[in-house]
C-alpha cells in the first residue's frame, strides 16, 4: 500500500492535557474548504497512493465527512482510516452512515476504563459512556461483516493512567473485545507546559508496568505496540530475550515511514524523520547502539526532566 495521512486540522471536541490541539491558533482549527480537501485526495489518487487516513484533531465533527470518505471511495482507495475521540460515533445511525460512504478502518483515542481519569484527561465530562457506546457501534458492524477491519484503540501513557493501565487493557478486551491497541508515551511539548508535572513519568518507574503489559499481551494474544519507547528499555527488562520483545512489541523490523500532508499551512513531511530531525533527540552513548538508526529516541522535553542514566546502549 502507498499511504498519505491528511492532517486536515487541529478541530477537535476534547481538550486533552497533553494535546498541543487544545491551544491551537485560529488558523488551525477552522475547517478545511471541502474543495480542498477533494483536491488533495484526487491529487494523491492520481499519483497512485491507495491509502489514505484522516488524523488530528476529530474529523467527525467537520461538516462534510460522509462526502470525505465517499470521495475516497469515488477515487480508488482501497484503505480510508481516520482517528477519532469517538463521542460522536455515539450515535449508531451516524456510524452507519460513515460506514455505508466505505470507511475501513477506526482508531479510536481512549486513555482509561474509568469515568474520573478520562473526565480529566480529555477535560470534558462525563463523556467516556458516549465512547463505550462508539466501541459498541462500530463492533456491531464489523461483527456484521460492513466494516472491514476490527477497530483499534490509542492511549496515551501518563500518571495519571499508569497504575490502572493493566486494568485498562484487560477491560477492554475482555468488555469489548478489543486486540489491538497502541500505547504512546507521552510528550512532554512546551504548550502544555503547566501540565508536565502532573502527566509526566519516567521509564525508570514505567518499567514495572511494560513488564505486566509484555505478560498480558503474550497471554492473551493482544496486539500491543508502543510509540517513544526506546529499545534499551525492553533489553533492561530481559537482556536475554530483548530482541523478540523489541520485534514484537516495537515492530522495529517494519519500517514505517508514514508521510504526512498538512493541508492548513501546506506542508509535506514524514512523520519519523519529522521526529528525529526536530521533536526527539538521542544522547551522545547512543551512537554506539546497535539500534541507533531504528530507534525512535526520547522527546526532547523529557531529557529536561529526567536524567539520561535510565538508557545504555545495545552494543
């Protein structure tokens, strides 16, 4: 698959303390033109991509999404996912709807089971039933056989999501039959800097929680994947068996290089190199490790707090 995902704006219906979204500037958060948007869909379709995904922000608040997707659909791709906070997928008529217009696939940002801890994440109350009733919806149709592939779960690892994240993932698998889930460590970025002492926490006091984590996945056979977890972390685990729990938990042996078209301030670029050359950065022992060129390093801000001790290098 050749694949482009839109970032088409920062729009979004939760206010997320660790999501630069929640303090975008103007600009960024009015809606894309839906003639622009088709432009670029049919642009990429003419350059033979048939993959397409819509991320930031939530897309299905904008005005136009049934036409988006149709739009896909209409120019050949074969893939059209979006990333979603889920609250609207609330309503099971809508979700039909997307569904009928050929999306395949959801990734639904979701950062606990309880009621309290996503309330103050997000910052919007007494939402997290409205997304258990997305994940219900959208499992409906795929247990019909009308979405073609299951759906996945995002969270964001932080303090306040840490000590229950087993409990997290095991609700969700075992409520909602969920496989496949997405861990991202949590950037610490300068626009939310007032909330960096009450989100942040180290790999030092991780580590006991990816050690339950790797025995639940293997357990019940969940696919879980991290985001900004450097390999050396996996090898302080088990420096025997370090390299399958990197292959399975890292996918370091795919390379996923995910380009990325931010149609606001017209901008192409790629996303993992976009981390490495501006958003992460790597200490000089690093050099020596044998992962150096596939690790995804450490976000800039964290080595502000913490201390470079916690890593060493694979020789």
């Amino acid at each position: 698959m050749k694949h482009i995902e839109i970032n088409i704006w920062k729009a979004c219906n939760n206010k997320c303390r660790f999501c630069m979204s929640s303090k975008s500037e103007l600009w960024d958060i009015k809606f894309v033109k839906i003639d622009d948007i088709k432009a670029k869909i049919k642009e990429y379709s003419n350059d033979w991509y048939d993959s397409i995904g819509f991320l930031w922000g939530d897309i299905s608040i904008h005005p136009n999404i049934t036409e988006i997707i149709s739009f896909c659909k209409e120019n050949w791709f074969k893939n059209i996912n979006v990333i979603s906070n889920w609250m609207k997928f609330d309503d099971v008529k809508f979700v039909e709807t997307i569904i009928d217009a050929w999306l395949t696939r959801v990734n639904f940002s979701i950062h606990s089971h309880i009621d309290k801890t996503e309330d103050y994440l997000i910052q919007v109350p007494w939402w997290l039933q409205r997304k258990l009733k997305a994940i219900d919806n959208f499992k409906k149709f795929f247990l019909d056989w009308k979405l073609r592939d299951d759906i996945s779960i995002n969270i964001v690892l932080n303090s306040k999501n840490i000590e229950t994240i087993i409990e997290t993932i095991l609700y969700y698998y075992k409520k909602k039959n969920i496989t496949d889930i997405r861990i991202n460590y949590i950037r610490l970025n300068d626009d939310m800097k007032e909330n960096w002492d009450d989100l942040k926490i180290s790999y030092t006091d991780f580590i006991p929680y990816l050690k339950k984590i790797i025995y639940v996945s293997i357990k019940y056979n969940i696919r879980i994947t991290f985001d900004s977890v450097p390999p050396c972390i996996f090898y302080k685990i088990d420096k025997i068996n370090y390299k399958s729990l990197i292959k399975k938990f890292l996918w370091e042996d795919q390379d996923y290089i995910t380009e990325i078209d931010h149609i606001n301030n017209q901008e192409k670029f790629d996303r993992k190199e976009r981390k490495k050359n501006m958003l992460k950065k790597q200490f000089d022992k690093c050099e020596l490790c044998k992962y150096n060129k596939s690790c995804e390093w450490v976000w800039k801000n964290y080595s502000e707090i913490y201390w470079e001790l916690e890593f060493e290098p694979i020789i």
